[in-house]
C-alpha cells in the first residue's frame, strides 16, 4: 500500500472521532500507526500485545536492549504497570501531567520484557498533545509512545519527513500537521526514594522538579 493512502489529515486541537476511533481499532487488533505528540511523531501499538512491540523494534530496527516508553490514559493504569507509586511521583504528576514529563518507575509483572530493554524499569507518560490524548483513551489501553523514525536517525515533526522505511511498515498515519517541536519531555527516575533523578532536561527545568515539595 502507498505511504500517502494511509494517512488520515485531523485536526490537532479537536480530532475527529471516526479518525481516532480508526487508530484505535488497528493499535487493538496489533497493528502500529504515526501519530502526532507535541515534539515528535510518534508510532503506537498495543503495549500489552508482545509481538506488536516486537514488531515495533523491527520497524524501528531498534535494539532489543533498548527500552520503550508507553502512554498511558489515568494515573489509575499505573497500578498494572508498576511495582510502587512512590510519593515523589505523585507530587510530580499532579503538578506537571499531562504531558512535558515522563517518570520512570520500577515495572510490574504484567509489563512486556521487551518493552523494558530485559531491565526492570519503564518510562510512562500521560500524554499532553490531544489527538495522543484521545487515541489512548479510545484504546483504553497503554500504547507505545516511542518516535516514529530508524533508530539513531531525526525525529519527524511533519509527516512528510517521515522516513519512507517507517511509513511503508505502518498501518495508518495520522496527520495533524507541523508540530511545535523544541524540547521533548523531562525524563525523571522515581525509582530511588524519595530523591528524583533526572535523567534527561526537557522542557521542565531541573530547577522546578527540585523545588517540588516533596
């Protein structure tokens, strides 16, 4: 199937049902789609379903050893797929989610090996962008929420840069136009007490995850 007959054109700020109702079926039956979050495009599929996120690393020739982050809808998701909810994390969500911060927890049972790189942590994010945000409610389900490109080659911030390697591989492409792009999510470690670790600086300073009470 051509690339361009597989992209569906939405609205950022108000996606259309049937669209996102479309993704949501395919994500649920396996499949992987491109879709916007704020910086980047991203590509998402059932993250319970093993042999879609081993499909995943495949379409991304993503090492295995490499983890993925997922997306989640509630906070209450956190329950199946962490071990513990430290006090520091609920601090950090309820002040900064959705969106701009991915915390990383320790993993519970139930979340696939492969999403972790064979470790025993997971990053997860409740996303911000409002067409992520209602694909992952139409789902009801966490979705991988890792960027749509080979691995170690740019992210896209439009859909015609995305690498034809990718597109070719997806079942659909939903196209919300140029996003904003800049800094992606602040990483941040909830594994270690009370103290966060900040693993990566995004677009939430150091500086304000430090000063948060906790």
């Amino acid at each position: 199937m051509a690339i361009r007959s597989k992209i569906i054109k939405i609205s950022p700020v108000n996606p259309a049902r049937e669209a996102i109702m479309k993704a949501a079926t395919i994500i649920k039956s396996g499949g992987t789609i491109v879709f916007p979050t704020r910086c980047l495009y991203g590509l998402g599929t059932d993250a319970f379903n093993a042999a879609a996120v081993d499909r995943l690393f495949s379409i991304k020739r993503r090492s295995t050893q490499k983890p993925i982050l997922i997306l989640i809808d509630h906070i209450r998701q956190l329950e199946r797929l962490v071990t513990h909810i430290p006090e520091i994390a609920v601090n950090i969500m309820q002040k900064f989610w959705p969106g701009n911060i991915t915390l990383v927890f320790e993993a519970g049972d139930d979340v696939c090996p492969n999403l972790t790189g064979r470790g025993r942590q997971i990053g997860i994010r409740l996303p911000g962008h409002p067409v992520a945000s209602a694909l992952v409610k139409a789902v009801a389900s966490p979705i991988t929420g890792t960027s749509a490109n080979l691995s170690g080659s740019p992210g896209c911030h439009q859909v015609s840069d995305l690498q034809p390697e990718v597109g070719a591989q997806v079942e659909l492409i939903i196209d919300a136009g140029p996003l904003e792009g800049g800094r992606g999510s602040t990483v941040i470690d909830v594994t270690k007490g009370d103290k966060p670790i900040i693993l990566r600086e995004g677009i939430i300073s150091k500086g304000d995850i430090l000063t948060l009470d906790h």
